[in-house]
C-alpha cells in the first residue's frame, strides 16, 4: 500500500511545528516564537494505530512579493501538490486575515480534502470565536491546542479516517521493486533507459503510472522487476525542475514502494548535501542500498578508488552500501547495476539460522567482554532473527540498560563480518530476559 502524504501549511506563526511534533511525537521540527522559522519541508513518516503516513511541515506562507516569500510559496504549493490530505492550520488568537483567505483560495483550487485545525484554542471562552473561519469554505473544521495537546488525538482520527481506501499496488510477491532517487539532472531517466536497452531485459508493454512516479516493469534473466522513476516534476511548470529539494517528497514516495533504492549521484557535479539527505530517507526507511556513480566518463582526474574513498568518507551512515560507477550515456559499465540490485534485495531478505547466528555472537562476546558499569555487566543470553526488510535481529540480556551503542555497533560488525548483508541495513533490538 502506498503511504499517503499528509501536509500542514498555513501563516506564519500559528502553530504548524508544534502540532507537527505533537503528532509525530518528537521534537524534529524547531519551534521559536518568531515567523519564518521553518522554512524549508520538513519530514516524517507518523504512525496511529494501524496506520502509517508521511508528515510534511511546509514554511508559513505570506503574500509578500519578495523573493523569500516567492520560494515559501512554491514548496508549499509544491507540498499541496503532492499531498493526499492537507491540515490548513489558522490561529484562533489572529482571527481570520487576510492571509488566510489568500491561503483557503490556494487549497481550494487545489480539489484535495482539508481539514481546517482552528489551534490556539486553550479555553471554553475561546471556542465561541471559531465560527468566523467557517467562511473560508471548506467542509472540516477542528478545534485543537497544540501547545495543551488539546484535540490531537481527534486531529489524528480524522487524519486516518479514508486511509483504508488507499489502493494496494498489484505487484506479484516475486516482483523485485528498485528506485532511483537523487537530485534533478543526475540521470536517472537515462539510466532508466540505458537498462530497459539491454539485451537481457525483456520491456513489459504495460508499463503505467503511479502518482507520478514512472513504473516500468521488465524481466532481467528470468526475475520480474518494477524500475521506479522520480524524474518528472511535471506540475506547475517547469519551477519545481529547477530547484533541487523540490525532489525530495517524490523520492520519499518512490522509496515507500521499493525493495532497493539506487542513490544516484552525478559523478560530473560531486556529491552535496542533498545527496546524503535523500540517501538518508532510504536508509531511515530500512530499504535495501545501492549507490550508484553515474556520468563516470565524465570524471578525469579521479579513479575509481579515489572516489570510491570519497564517497566512504561522505556517506558513513550507509557504508554497507554498495557503488556502481557507470555511464549510462554511452553505456559504459551499465552490466554491473542489475546484478548488485539482485545482491542487495538477497541480503535484505536473508534469514540467518538461529544455531548460526548465536555462534557468531558467543564468539564475539567471548573475544570482546562487554564493559561493566557500576559493577554490572552486559550478559547475552540468546539471539534470534525476528525479520526481514530489513533483518531484525533480537538479542535476549540481562538488562538492556548496560548496552552502549559502542558495543552494539561492534555486535553488529561481526553479524556483517559473518554473514553478507551488503546493501541492507540491520535492526537490532535488545530485550530483557525477564520481559
């Protein structure tokens, strides 16, 4: 099932990052009393019950004319664009302005469902005010207090409330998904095509779209592929073509619905930062990883080795990933992509025997003892793999609280040092014996 997006936008100032956080239940986005601190789509996915959807906090949106305001404005529109459902958030304190009706007209012409969150309502007194925000025209309204955590866990039922209609994609089980994500202009279009233009894949004649990520599904040595494609920023004119971070919502969505997630980098450019922070949604989400070094016969005063070091050295947090270095113009090197996208989605869904896997862990703790605190000492009792996609690992102790994130970062190298999890992250919990 795809995730479904939920936006907050609204005026400066009225709440959005404090409601933003009170329904993700953590303090991501920064909250200072002054207009325009969140400028830039700030995201995370929010879990309620048995529901799960990505959160988009947008920057406030004004009227003015300059060019801050003007960028404001596009990735809200961009955000309206993209969402399934849009939280429009007014400050009852305010009363209505004219920036909300400039905003209301916005969202109306957008045809998405709104729910009005009428914030700041801290007292009985307060909720007689509302009515005057009905004139805006939309069909939900709801009374909350971010700040008193008034009203959220009613904001979240009418949040989730249609999401069971979500349509489910129809992919067979044995259907390997991959996207590519990355900035605009990296290639990924082209190595789309590059890939399709092998003599070993096979092109399905189906080929369709999914909220506006390109599906291609082919057939590669006899396994069934989905090929997700980001690249078209088509709404509104070519504007959201030519800002980079305008990308990244689309690569989220594409993310949700694959297996492997190819991180496409434009060797011509070098790696920045937006890079990491798209490698760094794929890697959040446990997907499968490979990165993938496109435009390499572009590259003269580099080898592979020394851009392999570079790249080691920018993207520590995914160093299990994988590096293709290829060109899909002239199709140099494009023979080594599809059997690491086979590697990675192996590695993502390997189960380790449990006679196996404690074995590596006894001789771990045995070479390396844990260090004690306050006179007590990590014991390990029993592990066992509790999942897949990516592997879960589940380690029984003694008492949780005694394990430093040194040590389980060492526990970890030696469940990669055994086994070949190249490409996947893995998860690794401790539980009380006693729990």
């Amino acid at each position: 099932m795809s995730i479904p997006v939920v936006a907050l936008v609204g005026r400066p100032n009225v709440g959005k990052s404090t409601i933003f956080n009170k329904l993700i239940g953590d303090k991501l986005s920064i909250i200072e009393d002054t207009p325009g601190v969140t400028r830039d789509r700030i995201y995370s996915t929010c879990t309620y019950k048995n529901y799960k959807f990505n959160l988009i906090d947008t920057g406030g949106i004004e009227t003015g004319d300059d060019d801050f305001n003007k960028e404001i404005r596009v990735q809200a529109s961009l955000a309206i664009d993209e969402a399934d459902l849009i939280i429009y958030v007014v400050d009852l304190k305010d009363g209505l302005t004219n920036g909300d009706k400039f905003i209301a007209n916005m969202l109306l012409k957008s045809n998405k469902r709104v729910i009005v969150a009428i914030n700041k309502v801290d007292n009985k007194q307060a909720k007689d005010n509302i009515y005057e925000f009905y004139s805006l025209g939309f069909d939900e309204y709801m009374p909350i207090s971010g700040e008193h955590n008034m009203g959220i866990n009613d904001l979240l039922e009418a949040i989730v409330k249609d999401f069971k209609d979500q349509i489910k994609e129809e992919i067979s089980d044995d259907t390997i998904r991959f996207s590519l994500i990355g900035r605009p202009n990296v290639g990924k279009s082209s190595l789309i095509n590059a890939l399709l233009n092998e003599d070993r894949v096979i092109v399905s004649n189906v080929a369709g779209t999914t909220r506006d990520a390109i599906d291609t599904p082919f057939t590669y040595e006899k396994q069934k592929f989905i090929a997700i494609d980001t690249a078209g920023m088509k709404k509104r004119g070519k504007i959201y073509e030519n800002i980079e971070k305008y990308s990244n919502i689309r690569a989220i969505k594409a993310i949700d619905r694959s297996d492997v997630c190819l991180v496409v980098i434009n060797a011509e450019e070098g790696i920045i930062e937006q890079d990491k922070h798209i490698a760094g949604y794929a890697e959040k989400a446990g997907k499968g990883i490979v990165i993938v070094v496109n435009k390499w016969d572009m590259v003269k005063d580099k080898t592979i080795k020394e851009y392999t070091e570079l790249i080691r050295e920018e993207f520590k947090f995914i160093s299990y990933a994988p590096i293709v270095f290829l060109s899909a113009l002239t199709k140099k090197r494009i023979h080594t992509l599809m059997p690491e996208i086979i590697r990675v989605h192996e590695n993502i869904n390997k189960q380790i025997k449990t006679s196996l896997l404690n074995n590596v862990i006894i001789d771990a703790v045995t070479l390396n003892i844990p260090p004690s605190y306050k006179g007590k000492r990590l014991k390990v009792y029993f592990v066992s793999q509790n999942g897949v996609k990516p592997p879960h690992f589940v380690f029984n102790v003694n008492s949780k609280n005694l394990v430093h994130f040194s040590y389980e970062r060492y526990l970890e190298n030696k469940i990669r040092e055994s086994f070949d999890f190249t490409g996947t992250p893995i998860k690794i919990t401790f539980k009380n014996r006693s729990e």
